[in-house]
C-alpha cells in the first residue's frame, strides 16, 4: 500500500485511500453504494476480501446497497447470486436497472394495455411482469431468423408501446429489426436504454462487449436517443432516496467505471470511491486526458480492511 504522500496531487484530482483518510472518510459515511462486477466479482468470481470487508462495514452499521447496470438478472437472481458466493445480500439492498426501467414505465404511467418489447434477458423479464407490465421478445427471440426476400413483409406487434434494450447474448438481426419498427411506426414508442456500458466483465479473464453496443445498434437504426436509467443517470437515485431516507452527501458511491459509477455518484451529490479491479486502470485515472476524477482511488475494496485494521 502506498503511503498518501508518495500520490495525490492538485486540486480536484483523486486522492489515494490511506490510513489518514480512511477513518473520516468511513465516519462520514452511513450508505455505501456498490457496483457489482469488477468490484465484488468478475463473472462468477468473488473478488478476493470483498465477504470480510462487507461484513466489517455491516458490523458498523452501514448500510449496504447494491447498485449495477446489469440488467440481465432481476433483484432475485441477483440476490441468489450473491448468497452462492456465500455473500447475504437481500433484494431489498439491490437495485439494478432491470428494476429501473420497470420502474421508470411505472412512474411515467406507462399504459398497462400497451407491450414491452425487451432486447434483453430473463432478469430484464421478469421486473417487467413483476411490475404488471407485458414483455415481448427476450430470449424466446434468440433463434428467430428474418426472411430478406421479395414480397416478405416483416410484422411487429402494434401495441408495443416502448421498446427496452439491455445487454442481449442473443442479439440477433430478427430482434434489431422488431425494436427498430415499434419505435419507428408505433406512435409514441419509447426507446428505454438500461445502460451504455461499452464493456463488462462477463467472464474473471476478459471484458466483453456491454448494453452499449446493442443501444448503439437501434440508435444508429431508429436515428433517435434512448432515455437512459441506469448509471450515470440519477433515475435509480430516486428510489434510494426514497428507501433509505439518507442523504447524498452520507453516502459513498463504490465503482470501478469512471463514465458510470464514478459520475453517477457525482450526478447524485455522493462521495465516490474508484477501486481498480475492474475496468478502469490507474493509467487511465492519470491520463490527462481523463475528467472525471473521483474524491478517492484504491487497489481494491478489501483494503478498507488493512486500512482500518490495527
């Protein structure tokens, strides 16, 4: 571990965690916020010290919540995941943007008799249904082919009032062309992005291409803007709020992405935390080139246990 004064810099850029800092920072804290993948794991790979470190927060009466972009599990297959890796998480503690874009039809007033189309996965689904909503597509979609010949008329469901793209393992060209004519010709369509994250890590080894190039394709398709309910955007902030009656300036927002986790927290008011287990390395913090500097940086979240241990 670094000693504080061998980093730091300037005004404004981020400072490395250190003993000094740790104990006021953690005093000054009531909610942590986390990011899931490259900050708990890395596929289905706990990241080393994450379960002792959660449990020590815990026993100082922290209050944990879980905040991820992924949308292709819902706060339940979330919340099993977790304990499979021997962590106790609640769903209540979850709140991924499977949940927010269901959320957000909810509190728009979306019309019930109207459908979801999803470029999505089960977890996607099922917020949706849980929500009262009717999803169409997802998985079921994976294997339909399209037919590119004269005379063949491609059919969408009129009713399809919003259009929801996540990440998609199953993208295909059936399902680019079904989202791209509900938003086109269906009056009013909304076109719903859970995020735009460019890479995740799907797997402990590698990163894979994210939600951001499934978006990207009905953008470029439909020439319209996606709103956008994950992180950065503060939408899932609201029902934090809500939840938790705490506020933003108590909490502390925990990533790995600079353009999500990290400018998230800022949107919100939040103090930020970059661990660098993830996507973002330390070079890319340096860059000149980089603007979002978060308050602190650290190797990883388990070093909040030698920071404040004796």
């Amino acid at each position: 571990m670094e000693d504080c004064g061998d980093v730091g810099g300037e005004d404004g850029n981020a400072r490395l965690l250190c003993r000094e800092s740790v104990k006021a920072l953690v005093d000054s804290v009531e909610a942590f916020l986390f990011d899931c993948d490259g900050v708990i794991w890395k596929g289905d790979k706990l990241i080393e010290g994450v379960a002792q470190t959660l449990e020590m927060l815990r026993s100082m009466g922290k209050k944990l919540v879980f905040v991820t972009n992924n949308a292709t599990k819902s706060r339940k297959q979330f919340s099993n995941k977790f304990h499979s890796l021997g962590l106790a998480v609640s769903e209540d503690e979850i709140f991924s943007s499977s949940y927010a874009a269901a959320m957000f039809l909810k509190t728009n007033n979306f019309p019930r008799e109207k459908k979801v189309y999803v470029i999505g996965e089960e977890g996607l689904l099922e917020e949706l249904e849980l929500a009262g909503f009717t999803p169409l597509g997802g998985p079921e979609d994976g294997n339909k082919r399209v037919e590119l010949k004269s005379n063949s008329l491609f059919e969408h469901d009129k009713s399809v009032g919003a259009v929801v793209v996540g990440l998609d393992h199953y993208i295909n060209y059936y399902k680019l062309q079904y989202g791209t004519l509900c938003i086109r010709e269906n009056p009013g369509c909304l076109f719903i992005a859970t995020n735009c994250d460019a890479v995740g890590h799907m797997t402990d080894l590698q990163e894979w291409p994210g939600a951001g190039c499934m978006v990207g394709a009905i953008r470029g398709s439909t020439e319209k803007e996606p709103v956008v309910v994950g992180k950065p955007s503060t939408f899932m902030m609201d029902f934090l709020l809500k939840k938790f009656q705490i506020h933003t300036s108590k909490m502390l927002m925990v990533g790995d992405r600079l353009d999500t986790d990290i400018l998230f927290g800022q949107n919100a008011g939040c103090k930020t935390l970059l661990v660098l287990t993830g996507v973002t390395s330390l070079s890319v913090l340096k860059d000149p080139t980089n603007n979002i500097q978060p308050d602190y940086y650290t190797g990883k979240l388990s070093d909040f246990l030698e920071l404040l241990g004796p």
